[in-house]
C-alpha cells in the first residue's frame, strides 16, 4: 500500500532563514497593518506604499536562503516519490524558500513574490531582478502599469483549491508547520485532513488555534523539528506495492 503524504508549511517554516512571520510581530506585517498591504481595497488607496513594501520584501529574498527545514521537505518528495509514494507540498509562503531548497510538487496556494502580474492582461512573469522600491513597472504585453505582485490578498481567491482539496482528503499523513491556523481555507485542511483519516503532525512555536488532541503537536522551531519529524515519517512508511 502506499503512502500520500501531505505537508501544508506556514511562515513559521521560513522563520528560521530570518524571514518575519505575520502574527507573531502582533498582527503588524513588518510595521504595517495587514489590511493596508495585502488587500486589493490597499493596493487601490496607496499603489505607492503596497508597491514599495512588496518590492523590498522581493528584494529580501536574494539576502535569505533556505533552512535546514525547506532542505528536509525536497529531500523527503525526491525520496517519496522514488519510492512510489505520494507527495504534495502546499505553501501559503509568498517567498520561493522551498522551489530554491529543491521542491518541484509545490503549490503556492497564495501566489508568489518571485512572478509579477498585469491587472488589465492577466500575464505573469517571473521577476526577480526589478526590485527598486521606486519604479512601477509596466506590462511587457500590453503596456498597463503598475504591474503588481502575483500574490494573493485578502478577499482575493486562494490557488490551487481543488488540487489541494483532493491531496488533502486523499493524505494518509498530514503536516501543518509554522502556521498559526487561523487563515481560512489553509486553516481547515488540518481538519479535512483528520477527517480523512490521516495521522496529523503539527509543528509550531506555540499551539496553533486549529490543534486538536488526536494531533501530534511538535513545538519548537521548524528547522530543527522538521528534519528528525520527516526522517521519522520515511521509516515508518509503508514498502510501496509491487
Ligand atoms: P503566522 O504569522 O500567522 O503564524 C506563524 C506560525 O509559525 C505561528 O504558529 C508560530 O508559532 C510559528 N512559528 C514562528 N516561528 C517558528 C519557527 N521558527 N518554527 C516553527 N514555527 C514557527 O503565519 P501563517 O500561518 O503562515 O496570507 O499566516 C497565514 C497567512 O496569513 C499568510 O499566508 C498570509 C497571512 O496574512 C496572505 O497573505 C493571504
């Protein structure tokens, strides 16, 4: 029989590369309230604002690498895979830690800081070198500026649903680390998860709001706790059928 194993990671996962969390500076993104930097309504009131905090976290990214715990996920779908097993990686992390540490079934459930996207056309590109917190940028296809950040906001629709749906009611273990729980729809996988009959391992710094007591909570940092957890979790896998 084999295994589908299925890990949801959160912003405490990229804690670690010196990355900042959105809840654990009190409900502040960097300084900023989150609503200003991360809804459409945001984007529409102050272009400016949203424009130059995204270019300087897009810019932050050539300054991180990945950690020991992004290292482990790769390390552990190469092995899954080879070994006939199932693996989906979902990420509500707009930084490209995880496709940098080696990940390829990667779902970025909440778009990406490494791709840009034109309101007018719908293109996206993948950018990483225009990072001046200055300058818009204009749509190589059809002139509309400012290109923004293909990321998703709040009241925006989150990617990837019905893929991540399906791995998840399909997941015979299921890993939520660094996430707080409380972002809806990633927040109710843990459930759907369990409902499925999964085992379910949670990592973070403190409880999340979604844990139950049939979980296997893990606290501490990711780095440390996701290596030895998913070195774990690859013995105790079932040989994959013939
Ligand atoms: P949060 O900032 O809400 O939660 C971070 C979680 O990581 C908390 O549970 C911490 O205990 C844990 N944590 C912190 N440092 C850690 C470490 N070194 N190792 C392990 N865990 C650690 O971040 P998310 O849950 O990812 O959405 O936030 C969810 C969504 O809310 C984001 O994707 C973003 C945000 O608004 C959008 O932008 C749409």
């Amino acid at each position: 029989m084999s295994a589908h194993v299925v890990v949801l990671t959160g912003a405490g996962v990229s804690a670690d590369s010196g990355l900042a969390t959105f809840r654990d500076a009190g409900g502040l993104w960097e300084g900023h309230a989150i609503e200003d930097v991360a809804t459409p309504e945001g984007w529409r009131r102050d272009p400016a604002l949203v424009w130059r905090f995204y270019q300087l976290r897009r810019a932050a990214l050539a300054e991180v690498q990945p950690n020991a715990a992004h290292q482990a996920l790769a390390q552990l779908e190469r092995r899954l895979l080879a070994a006939g097993h199932g693996f989906t990686l979902v990420t509500q992390n707009v930084d490209d830690l995880h496709e940098r540490a080696g990940s390829r079934r990667l779902l970025h459930m909440h778009g990406t800081l490494a791709r840009l996207a034109c309101e007018a056309c719908g293109a996206t590109l993948e950018d990483r070198e225009h990072t001046d917190p200055a300058t818009f940028l204009a749509c190589a296809g059809c002139g509309h500026a400012p290109l923004r950040p293909d990321v998703v906001w709040f009241g925006e629709m989150p990617r990837f649903l019905d893929e991540i749906f399906a791995a998840t009611s399909a997941a015979t273990h299921f890993v939520a680390a660094g996430t707080s729980g409380v972002v809806y729809p990633a927040a109710g996988l843990l459930a759907l998860a369990r409902e499925a009959g999964a085992r379910t391992f949670v990592n973070a710094l403190v409880a999340p709001e979604n844990l139950e007591a049939r979980d296997r909570f893990l606290p501490g940092p990711a780095a440390q706790v996701l290596p030895a957890l998913l070195r774990e979790l690859e013995r105790e896998l079932p040989p994959p059928a013939a």
